[in-house]
C-alpha cells in the first residue's frame, strides 16, 4: 500500500515534470480541429483539448483570420455561429483556434490552429436581393435570376437555439423576364430575418435588411437657405432618422449631407446664383432594427445666373496693366541708369589729392580752353600833302 508521503512525492514529480515539458517546449495548441453545418446558416467549430495540460489550468480564444480579427474566450472545446454566404461573397471561412493561460496583463499563449470552413454547396445564381416593406407591412423580395429556377425560404432570428427555427417556404411568388420575387408572410419585423435561396446547383443565404420607399422630398426657400422637408415613413416608429442628402449645383461635383434629426425639415445653406439638383434617402441609427431606401426622384430648384462680368475683367485686365507698367519701368531705369545712379567717388581719393597738391590748381583733363579767332585788321595807308598843292580859297 502507498503511504502519503510517497503519494505526495508522485504528484509533486509530475506536477514539476508537466510544468518543466511546458516550458520547454511552450503551451501546446489544441489538435483535430472540425466542423459541421447545422442547417444552412449554422456551422459548429470543435477541436481536441491539448495534451500535457492539467485540466481547468487554461483557456480557449477563437476568431476569424482577418486583420479586425475578434477574439472570444472560452473553456469549451467548441462554437456554435451563423455564416452568410452573401456576406462579401464568401465561400469560405478561417478561424484560429489557441491555448492561453495565465492571468490577462501577461497570458501564455500557444500557436494557432486554423480551421477552414467552407459552404457544403456552390452559391446560387440570385444577385441584386431587394426586400421591400410596403404600406400593408408585408415584405417583398425581389432579385435577378440566373439560369437555374431558384426557391426562397426564411426563418425569423438566425441563431438555432431559439424556440422557432423552422423554415417558412415562400407561398406566393411571381416572376417576369427581369426579376423574381415572392412576399413574406413575416408580419413581425423586430427579428432579424434570416434567408435561404436554393437551387439544385447551389445555395446562397444572407441576413434581411429591410428596405422603405425614399420618402417624398420638397425644396423651398428661407432666407439665404434651402428648406428640405419630408414625410417620415410610417412604417418606422423611431424617433431619430437620418437623412441622406446629395446635390449638384452650378457645375460643381455633387456633394452629399448627412442629417440626424427627429424633425421633418432641415435648413441647407443656398448659392441662389445656382440651379440645385438634390435627392434623398433615409435610414434608421445605429441602435435600432436597419431599415433603409435607395434614392428618390432628382428635385431641381433655383437657375443658373450668369456670372458678373465686372470681376472677370478686372481680374484679367489688372494683372496685364501690372505687368506692362513693371516692364517699362525696368527699360527706362536700365536706359538712363548712369543718371537715376551716377557713379559717386571715393571720398578718401579726394581728400589724398588735396593733400597731396596742396592750393595747386586742379588739372582739366577734358579740353583746351578757349581761345578766340584773330580777327582781320586792314592797313590804314596816308598820303603826304604837299605845299604846292594846297590851293587858296580866294584864288
């Protein structure tokens, strides 16, 4: 028979023996991981518990690999979640699967496991899915077929562990040459909706987001704004909507407001030297069940004026007037520059002549002076009077 002491000496050897493995050789993963679809929407992730651990020593973390990757903890060894084809296209999904222990500042973690999940069929041949709420709260789906016929059922709240999981198949379709469609029997639009569409090629499933017709919108004029006003939808009874408005104006690029408001009219600054072109949709917030529109009709308000023709030509006239003048300017100082900025001698130059030199005169060095033109004398000639000549006057 064992005695205590010798018992107590097994546990603690193999308590520092699984201690000392896992530090050596660092926290294991989990191995096998699987899966296994439910239904359609409902895949189940599982995996084996890692050897060499003591059990409740550790947990489990799991998410999808994508670079907004969210983790989720747990200590079971398995995971219940609803994968949507139409949910980006996909056909496939990865999730990583890893061992942590320790506490949460500093966790040992292991490698991790990835596990690919992938749809038991093809997708089916449905693109553009639109599902309607009209006035009489029935809900009509309509999309583009392929080639293939293609049957749609439905389920209210996706997740299999509610009460009712049961598929309603659709019980009134249509269908032209352009779309299909079917309407809903689902009176009750505060659930998720959660729908398939089979053919026997493929299937593909997404969750409903509800659509409403784009409420009616109506422009007017208050002071140097627009007034945008619209008829709340009826169908919805939340208080705040937002209000999606996009408008082109002139030959501006259009530009798009968001509006959040429990009224039914916003104010939107107004250019009335411009034509507006505005649409509008509408959706719920963030913390309600989404219900959304596509665009209404284009509304047009205002004209286009022609543009002040004063500013134009002042914009363009001025600058060439400015730059004539500056031209001029720069030729006229470069001609007489040696008058606008005549060469000044060096002061100490002069002082070092007089210096020099003294009282004597300074030299000229650019002439002769001036000295007149003789002018031409003529010579005075006398004749000498003889006595003989000389006749009295009384002779």
């Amino acid at each position: 028979m064992t005695s205590p002491a010798e018992l107590f000496a097994f546990l603690t050897f193999t308590a520092v023996s699984l201690v000392c493995h896992s530090k050596a050789e660092g926290l294991p993963p989990p191995t096998n991981g699987s899966y296994r679809w439910i239904d359609a929407f409902t895949v189940n992730v599982s995996w084996e518990e890692p050897r060499g651990l003591l059990a409740g020593s550790f947990k489990y973390c799991h998410g999808l690999e994508e670079p907004d990757i969210r983790v989720r903890s747990s200590i079971w060894r398995h995971f219940t979640e609803d994968l949507l084809t139409e949910d980006k296209g996909r056909v496939s999904w990865t999730y990583l699967v890893w061992t942590v222990r320790g506490n949460n500042s500093i966790p040992e973690e292991s490698t991790k496991m990835s596990i690919t999940v992938e749809t038991p069929r093809p997708r089916a041949q449905v693109k553009d899915i639109k599902c309607l709420v009209t006035p009489e709260k029935e809900m009509n789906c309509s999309w583009t077929p392929g080639n293939e016929a293609v049957a749609l059922s439905f389920r209210v709240d996706g997740l299999t562990n509610k009460t009712d999981t049961a598929l309603k198949k659709c019980e009134r379709p249509y269908g032209d040459a352009l779309r299909n469609g079917c309407y809903l029997n689902a009176s009750d639009f505060t659930e998720d909706i959660y729908m398939l569409f089979e053919s026997e090629a493929g299937l593909s499933t997404l969750k409903l987001t509800p659509m409403i017709d784009p409420p009616e919108l109506s422009v007017g004029e208050e002071g140097d704004h627009l007034k945008l006003s619209w008829t709340r939808p009826k169908i919805l009874k939340v208080q705040s909507l937002i209000f999606t408005v996009c408008y082109k104006k002139c030959r501006h690029d259009e530009v798009c407001l968001n509006y959040t408001t429990t009224e039914e009219s916003v104010l939107m600054r107004y250019d009335k030297n411009c034509r507006y072109e505005i649409r509008s949709s509408v959706r719920t917030g963030p913390y309600n069940l989404p219900f959304f529109s596509e665009f209404g009709r284009v509304v047009s308000h205002g004209t286009n004026k022609a543009a002040d023709k004063t500013l134009t030509v002042v914009a363009v006239v001025v600058p060439i007037v400015l730059s004539v003048c500056i031209l001029l300017s720069c030729y006229c100082f470069r001609r007489h520059s040696s008058i606008l900025c005549p060469v000044i001698p060096d002061p100490s130059v002069i002082f070092k002549e007089m210096m020099i030199n003294g009282n004597k005169e300074l030299k000229t060095t650019t002439g002769r002076l001036y000295t007149p033109v003789p002018e031409p004398v003529e010579p005075c000639k006398v004749d000498a009077v003889t006595a003989a000549a000389v006749v009295s006057p009384n002779s």
